[in-house]
C-alpha cells in the first residue's frame, strides 16, 4: 500500500472514529453532571446516518438539569450508579423510575427530562439518540441566560415571583467570568 492511500486510510478511520466517551469526565460545576457528546461534531462519519451517543458522568448527588432534545429520543443505558430519571408529557404528568446499573430508560423526542444521582457515588450513563445532532435546550439556562434575555416581567408572571428572585437566578446561571 502507498503512502497516499495508508493516509487516506487513516484518514477515513479518523472520521468514524471517537475515544471520548471511554473513561468518565471531570465533573467539576455546580450541578454535579458533566456530558460528553459523540455526535456528527466529534464523529464526521455519523453524517446522514441519524445516530449519536453520549456520555452523561454525575457526582454524588449530581444532576442533569431539565432539558429537552428537539430532534432525538434519548434512551439511556446505566453504567454504574443509581439515578432517579423522569419526563413530563404533555398532559403535565411525571413518569420517573428509579434504575440501576445495566439497566435502560427512554426520554421520548422533544420532552422535559432530567437525571439525578442521589447515591453517594459517582454514576454515569450512556445514552443513545436517533439523531446524528439531538440538540439539548436547558430549560432554565434558555430561560434565564437568554441574549437578548426574556424580559423580566414575563418570567415573574410565567413563574409567580418577584423581579428579585429572578435577579437571584439570572446571577446564579450566569457564565463564569476568568
């Protein structure tokens, strides 16, 4: 084999292939969750073919905030830990479950879910997406961190409050600045 085609040979394995969601990440913000996405961004080869994967590591007691995936269903797979899992549908009723290592859970396309770990060890999933790109919309972040925001009086009305416990949530989310 020549140099250009053992190039072109590399090169194609490169686009189908992805280390990333191998050895768990470091969880290290406020919510206790950290996801690794092996989508059609990490992976080009995923391209056209409507599949991803993702890597969800939580610390004890972490969380996947309330978040929804406008373009996949997202099932999970427990890889160690216990989480308390759960979506809302759109009747507003909650279907949660506790699950176990080895054991599976889906989040139906473009609903509210979340993840909890409410173990006092590290858990972590993978998760599987019949889409090449899920999207993920946290619901506070799109709420409270929006450019140009929400205005305010439509979040105190949405959400019974005053302007100063928005004001508190807008600081809370609000990026880091270094």
């Amino acid at each position: 084999m020549g140099l250009h085609a053992r190039q072109r040979q590399i090169s194609l394995k490169l686009i189908f292939f992805f280390d990333g969601l191998a050895k768990p990440g470091k969880v290290n913000n406020s919510v206790g969750s950290l996801v690794t996405g092996g989508n059609v961004e990490k992976i080009p080869g995923l391209n056209t073919l409507g599949v991803s994967l993702s890597r969800i590591d939580y610390a004890p007691d972490g969380l996947n905030p309330p978040h929804t995936h406008p373009r996949a269903t997202e099932m999970i797979f427990v890889l160690e830990g216990e989480l308390d899992v759960g979506f809302i549908t759109t009747a507003n009723k909650l279907i949660s479950k506790t699950v176990k290592k080895g054991e599976v859970f889906v989040f139906p396309r473009g609903l509210v879910h979340f993840q909890k770990n409410n173990g006092d060890k590290a858990a972590s999933v993978i998760s599987a997406f019949n889409s090449q790109l899920p999207g993920t919309q946290s619901i506070a972040m799109t709420l409270f961190t929006s450019t140009p925001a929400v205005p305010d009086n439509v979040l105190t009305k949405a959400f019974q409050v005053g302007t100063k416990e928005i004001d508190k949530i807008k600081t809370k989310l609000a990026p880091k600045k270094s």
